[in-house]
DNA sequence: CCGCGCATGTCACTCGGTGTCAAGATGTCA
DNA sequence: TGACATCTTGACACCGAGTGACATGCGCGG
C-alpha cells in the first residue's frame, strides 16, 4: 500500500524541518498538484502516469516513490479523514451517548470539505463518479469501520467479534457520511454539509442510542 | 465493465438453449471453476490470467471475452445477489414496514451463501480478505444502494434526491448484510446467517420504521 | 455445397507498477 | 579540502492486466 520510502512523514519538530524532508515535500506536493489537476479536468483514465510526471517535472518512477498508485494520488486527499473520524471519537466524552459521539466524529472530515469547498468539491466528485477511485475509497472507509467498532466497543465494553452493535453503529454513521458526502457532492456544493449530517443522523439516532 | 458479448446470459427458453449457447456456458463455467479453484488456493495476485486460462484450456484473449476483469471471476459470483434484493424488495407487499421488507430482500443473498455453504464460505472469504476484491465488492454493494434507495423512494413516496431517508434505510439494510457476511466469514461458517441476520436486523429496525 | 456469423487464438501494443543500477546531490567527519 | 556514506533521482528492463486487429475454424441456414 505505502511507497518505498515513508512518504510525507509528519514531521517531528515542524518548525526544523530538515532540507530534505522540505525537498520531498515540495515534489510530493507538485506532484499531487499535478496530478488532480490533470485527472479532475481529463477524467481518471484518460490520463497516464507518464504524463503526470511531465507534468510535474520528474519521472515515472519518481511518481510511484510518492505515491503507492494512481488512485492513491486522490485518495491520500480523504485518507486522513479516516484517522481524523478515529480520533474524534476516542476524544469524545465517556458518558456520551453513541449517536452524538459519533455526530461529531463523521463532522470531522465533513468539516475538512465544508471548509476548502472550491477543491474538495472537485476532488470528491472526481471520486464518487469514477468507479476505481470509488472502490479505493470504499475500501478506506471498511477500514474506518473496523477502527470505529473496535472503538465503540471499547466505549460500551463490548466485543466487537461478539456483539453485533458496534460494526453496525460505526457502519450507520458511515453511511450517513456517505450520504451527506454523495449530496453535497451532487448538489455542487449548494447544500449545506451540516445540515445534512444533522438530517442523516437524525434519521439514525434511534438505533444508535438502543443499545443494550 | 461488461465483457464484450453478453456473458452467460439468461436465456429465454431454458429447454432449448441453442448449441452456441451452451458452448459458451461450458468456457464460462470451465474458466469460472479453474479460477475460483486457483484463486483461493494460491491467493489472488500469486495468479495470473494466462494461468486461468491455461487451467481452463483457453487463451488469455479468450479469458477476457468472458469476464472483464481478473477481479469480475470472483465478484460475479456475489454479483447476482444485488439483483436478487433488489427484486425481493419490489416483490414484498407495500404495506409492509421497511424493516420487514428489507430483511427479507436481504435474506435472499444471505440464504444463497447458507444454501451452498462449502464453496460460498471461501469466495467469501477471498473476497474479504483480499483487497483488490473487496474494493470491487464494495462497488458493487454501492450500487446496490442506488437502486435499493430508488425502490424504496418509490414505496413510501419520497424523492431519494431529496429525502435522505430512502439512501439511509438502504445503507442501514447493506450494512447489516455486510456484518452478517463478516461474521459468518470470520466464523468460519459456524454462525447461523438467519440468526445473525435477525440479530443485525433488530439494532436497526427503529430507525428503519421511523420514517416520516 | 457455399457463405455467413460467431468464437477463438495469435500477435502486437498500451499502461500500471516494480526491481535494479548508476549517477548526482548533500551531509559528515577528519 | 577531500574521502565516505546516504539519499534521491532517472534510465532501463521487466512483468502482468487489458485491448485492438486480424486470421482461422466451426456450425448453421441457404
């Protein structure tokens, strides 16, 4: 899954970054530049690697150092949403009922797109309408699930391999955030991503706060 | 996405399948035994095409006249089954709730891996486990939300391009088959898919009837 | 018997992705 | 300053998925 050499580490003392790291940074980020550039406006397959490259001024192979394939270009933009969404619920409040510690999970990266609208909008659209990019994001998001049930049942205290609630709870909140993701997506951006987590988690709220 | 000529298509007249007809029934079957047979035995990337191919007594070309993809061998298999809710969904009587009618559709899926459960298990099996597969599942699996969302729009009268519950029930009713198939997967076959249907079934089934 | 269509095999090609190696840039220590 | 180690890159060869083009062989209707 990861390129040769671990890419774009978060460095760790961001104010000294070493020469290096800043160079890496800089292809990376041209790269990436490129890269959506030419696949949002071409669409995904009609653009090659090779032509990437160019277009970034270094070489096919170079591309792979960077980037473990041409869908992971893309899917690096919504990869750390996943993290994010983790994150914000080991954060949350242990008393917190499931539907809201989870509201506020799947806000995270909702947020991320609601905040730099102009290209997020383009990249998930770019996503959610080509089938490759479609299924690599799937695939992250299963692995959301995973994390997120493993979470839950730490919060509850149950067995994610046991009990059913936790990988049916962390799954209904996806499928909100895909829902309000295909929306948003579909409407241009016009409606509002909060309020429509708000819709989508009304309508799971009852099954989220059942458990038992 | 599709292979050239329609692939194993349903005939119209099932007595009288013309010899043609048959011929290309055999090459698809033979192919779809020698890979499925390879593929869960040596794992998915450790086989190639030209392999499958062999196996069967074909070419490669011919390989990709019948199937689309390395991928399509395997998923086909569970690809019926989208069609399958689908159908039982607009079967069910219309005044039944949303949780009944969706348990059932997704049963039918549910009960095919029950029925024939020595070789179910392990395509299951090798499609969870094997990223590539999973990816192409899940595809499948959003489209199957798609028209789950419509057929449900269309029952209860609401617009899916306004109303996000028809899009919600319907990932609600895919994630409760996608823990099921997980479970049963994991289980090794040992869980009961009708148990653990109803079990995935009852967390969601005060949303799912909570529509307004 | 002849031609038509269909399935197939062969060949050549594109492109995604990887292994390898040699060369250049940089950083370090003496 | 010079020798050495490390890191990044480009160039090249290679594999495998997938496609297009063409030729061949077979069944079927005339």
């Amino acid at each position: 899954m990861s390129p040769d050499p671990a890419p774009t580490p978060a460095p760790a003392t961001p104010a000294a970054l070493s020469l290096a790291e800043r160079k890496r940074r800089l292809v990376s980020d041209e790269l990436s530049e490129a890269a959506l550039q030419l696949l949002a406006t071409k669409g995904f397959d009609a653009v090659t690697v090779d032509e990437i490259g160019a277009a970034a001024g270094v070489s096919k192979r170079t591309f792979f150092r960077y980037f473990a394939s041409k869908e992971d270009v893309v899917v690096r933009f919504l990869a750390d949403m996943g993290t994010g969404i983790h994150a914000e619920l080991t954060a949350r409040p242990a008393g917190e009922p499931p539907s809201t510690a989870l509201r506020h999970a799947v806000w995270v990266p909702v947020a991320a797109c609601a905040g730099h609208s102009e290209r997020a909008l383009r990249v998930v659209q770019l996503i959610l309408r080509t089938p490759a990019l479609l299924a690599r994001f799937l695939e992250r998001q299963a692995e959301w699930r995973d994390h997120l049930a493993a979470e839950l049942g730490r919060r509850h205290g149950l067995d994610p391999e046991i009990d059913l609630y936790p990988r049916m709870a962390a799954g209904m909140a996806l499928t909100a955030f895909d829902a309000v993701l295909r929306r948003w997506s579909d409407s241009e951006g016009a409606e509002d991503p909060a309020d429509l987590l708000d819709r989508a988690f009304a309508l799971i709220t009852p099954a989220l706060d059942a458990v038992g």
